[in-house]
C-alpha cells in the first residue's frame, strides 16, 4: 500500500462514508451506486477548486474542505434539491496524513450537517491542490427549480444579506489580517450555509432560482437571459448584514452586494412568496435594470481589477 | 464574457452536449437534471488525470482527450453498465482556443461512439493540466457487477489480450520513439476500447468483475479480498497480442500482462461463459495464485521503478 492508498483510508472513515437512503453502494467498487425513489430525479454539479485561485495557499486543511463543500451544495440549494452524497478527485503535491485528516474532519463537519456521505472519487500526486466535488440531489420529478421559469410582474427575492462574501475577502487575502476565529466573516468565507432548507421551502413558489457566486447583479442577468425578460432592483431594498456595513460602511457594502459574488444566497422569483426579502420585479425586455437605469453587461460584472477567490 | 467563458463554448457543443434519453437538463444551469427507467440504478465513478503523472505532457489534446474518457468509462463497463453521460471538470494553465477545440473532437470521438453526452463540469486556470471525470451509467436494479460475488468453483476470465497498456508505455514515455499514427499500440494507450459491450453481455452470467487498470496480479487481488476468497491464474492461459509479442518477445510480453495495468479489459468470474478467455479459477482460502504458487500482495504490485502513466 503506497501512501496515496493509505491516505484514501481517511476518506472511507465512518463519519464521511455513512449511510444514506439513496445510496446503494459507496466507496469501494470501480462505481458506486445510487438509486432513486419514484418520482424522484437526479441533480447534480461539479465544481472545481484549485489553491491560489478558489481559496488562498495559506488556508487550513479544515477550512479549505468546507469551504469547497459548502461552495458545491449551495447548487444544489439553487434547484431546490435535498443533498444524496458527493465524490471527490484531489490531486495533491505530496501525501501529508495530518493534513489530510483536517481536510477530512472539514469535509465531515458539512456532509454530517447535510447527510451527504462520500461515495467515491479518486486521489492522485499533482503539482499543486486542485479538488474536484461533485454534488448529487433528488428532487421531485419536475419540480427543479431552473433559471429559466421567470414571469413578467413576478417579484425578486433574495434568501439572506447580500456582499458579506466580498466583505470576507481582505481577510481572506491577506494572511496578516487574521479572521476573527469562528467570526462573522469567518463563516461567510469559509463556510457559508448552503441554502438547502430554503431552496426546498420555495420550491413550490419560486419561477426562477440560482444561488448567487458570481454578483447579484451578474447572476440577475444570468435569470434575464435564461428567462428572456428584464429585471429591475431597487438598491435600497437589498439586505446588508449589520457586520458589513460596521467593517466597510454603507457604499462600499452596497458595491460588494451589486458586485462582489461569493454570497451563497439564492436569487429568485415569484408571484409572492412570504419567505425571502423583496428586492424587486421581473419586467418586459432585456437585461438588468438597477433603480430603473438599465446596466451594461460589464457594469454587471465585478470591477476590474478587484481580486477574486471565486 | 471572458476567455475561460469562451472556451466553455466549445464544451456546449452540439457534437459534445448532444440529447440522451435520461438526461432531462444538460448544461447551463446550476446542476444537470437526469432522471431513471422504472427498476434501473445509477452508477458513477470519479477519475482524475494529471498531465506528466496520468499522461505524458507531449500528448496531443485530442488524444489526452480521448484517453481520459475511454478510461474512465471502462469503469462503467466493469459494472456491466450502458453510460448516460459525463462531467468534466479541467483546470488549465491558460485558455488555448486550438488546444481546446482539439481537446473536445477527441472528447467527442469517444462520447458519440458511445452515446454519451457532456452534460455539466467546470473549467478554470490553475498551474498545471487536470482533469476530473465524472462518468454515469444505468444498470437494471440490483444486476450492477460487483468484486464481490466470486464464488468457488467458479472460473476466471479475461474479456481480451492482456499487457498492452505496458506495451505501448516505452512509446508514450519516450516522445522521441513515435507511435505509428492510429497503430496498435497508440490506439492501446490513447484509445482503449472500453469493454461496454461485453461488460453488458456477461452481466447474466459474472459473478464479479472489474477492469484491468492495475495489472492483472494486483486486479485479481482486489476481487479475491473482496470476495474473500482465492484464485489461481496459469500463465499459460493468459491471452497475449500478436503485436505486444512481436514487439517484447515472449517474457516481456507475460510480465507486462501480468503486472503492467493499464489494459482495460475485465476480469471477471462465472461459472461458465462462452464469451471470455478463461485464464483460471476461484479457489477457497485467501489471495492470488500464479500456476500453483501463492504470491505476496508486492509480487502481484506491478515492478518497482517501473515508470508508469496510470
């Protein structure tokens, strides 16, 4: 047994192998095997992350892996889905067990809260940490929640506050400005809360959803073009958390909020819906519309310049 | 839209992202949508290659391409499985159009071949060349081939000539010694066929199975430990190509077919099977057999230093 083999061991331990109703056959054969209950469907999503560009080098082994979970079940919210199981590829530089065993205890903290056991992946030596998830769901035949079902006269949502995301990352970025431990910002960089319970509770009302990673104002587009209407957001309706308007005040947590990505909150839209917080509504037309003023693609994307662990 | 989204282009396709019965949502939202046949399962399995370690860094795209995916859907095979579609998650160190567009015909070579579709993944920068493959396939309920059923008495079979793979090693290491263009052994190590056919034709009869992929000592190994039981293997029975021992002479040739993985075929056990080329058979006890003599698990692991793409 080499020490990649002996490293995969951490990977089939109980508390991340586990149990779970849809999972026939995990870890241990050349596939696993997953069935579906009547009425079900599959969803699923494959993210990759690669170090120094998703999360910066100097992250723990724990925070890095929930980070990356937390980051691959937040499309699984988006559709409405409850979590099945996830499996892993890791390409690592060399096999260090203690690092290893973090990243495993972070993978188990998010797939024990979310009964998503792993079921498989694969481990190989690489020049640097690149990871792999791939996320599985079920959803009641049909009732995945798209991008594409927004109506004219339906109204924008958003599930949480918005720009605590890039509100987290000068603390991300910079290895001398240290995270308050189990902080606020903490938290929203490295394990933002998938929002799984949310995306099921709308997904008898919601038209439209996506969770938002890329910008609110980027992904609104992302519901337009799908959709092929326009949507018009009133930024003073746009929620902003306590502790982002204290560490950057009102305008810079509004920039962050219209453009800064990596909140994990879900976008969507609805007739009503008594749930999330009204940020606007789905017009005729095309594009994105903020307090009336129709935007630009580029003004829609994050600034130039602005550097991005996303 | 930036140069990495306009590569994802390429991998939305209509040769690459082409329709199949159980995906109901391919790519563009945030997950895939596949739904089952009444009484079929899921099966899936996870590879990731790395450039220099899984395949040689002068490899051409559309053969890097075409190895990646024709190995990962052995596994598919092994379980007797029809494939669905796949996931594809590739980090690149910049966003070549001519690399990527030769990286996908060779991707779509293999997928129309075998009817299965590109339907999600993620592409990013990183340092180095890595690809993560998901592949699917349905197998009726409960008929999926496992390690784990050999059964004593029962016979051990191979789908093919075995040492190919480590035939053809000298030529792709070596980017001075050229493959003969669409010859043997490039098709070997870039293009093994993978075994769906026959693995979905001996599902009635197989006990076990898996896909040589470590060597047929070290394969045979797992299906003994997961079986619980022995197996001996005559060296004499094992099939060999007239190419691989034209090329290495007839010691070589047996070594490499015995330690040198990367063959692709099955190895499987039933009790009878017209199909198969029967190699040997399933013994009580513990381990794995060669002609009459035990071998330690190091005999059955493919030669120290012998430098390996798998």
């Amino acid at each position: 047994m080499n020490e990649f083999q002996l490293i995969q061991q951490y990977f089939n331990a109980s508390n991340l192998a586990f149990d779970q109703d849809n999972v026939v056959k995990g870890i241990g054969d050349d596939c696993c095997i997953l069935k579906l209950e009547d009425n079900q469907q599959f969803v699923m999503s494959l993210d990759t992350l690669v170090e120094d560009v998703h999360f910066p080098k100097h992250a723990s082994a724990f925070d890095i892996a929930t980070r990356a979970l937390s980051v691959s079940l937040s499309d699984l919210a988006a559709m409405g889905a409850s979590p099945v199981a996830f499996t892993l590829g890791i390409t690592l530089p060399n096999a260090d067990e203690t690092w290893i065993k973090e990243f495993c205890e972070g993978l188990s903290a998010v797939a024990m809260e979310f009964n998503m056991p792993l079921i498989g992946g694969d481990t190989t030596k690489g020049p640097c940490l690149v990871l792999s998830l791939q996320v599985h769901g079920v959803v009641e035949q049909g009732k995945a929640l798209t991008r594409s079902g927004a109506k004219v006269g339906h109204n924008v949502y958003v599930s949480g506050p918005m720009g605590d995301g890039a509100g987290a990352l000068p603390f991300a970025l910079d290895s001398t400005k240290i995270f308050e431990p189990g902080g606020y910002f903490h938290q929203a960089f490295y394990r933002p809360l998938a929002q799984v319970e949310f995306g099921k509770s709308i997904s008898a009302y919601a038209s439209s959803c996506l969770d938002v990673s890329d910008g609110l104002l980027q992904d609104a587009g992302h519901i337009c073009q799908a959709s092929h209407l326009a949507m018009n957001i009133q930024s003073d309706l746009i929620p902003l958390s306590a502790e982002l308007l204290e560490e950057h005040g009102a305008e810079k947590s509004l920039t962050y909020a219209l453009t800064g990505g990596d909140d994990y909150q879900l976008l969507y839209t609805a007739q009503h819906c008594e749930k999330g917080i009204c940020i606007g509504e789905v017009k005729e037309g095309d594009g994105v519309y903020l307090d009336g003023e129709i935007l630009s693609k580029s003004q829609r994307i994050k600034q130039a310049g602005f550097q991005h662990f996303n």
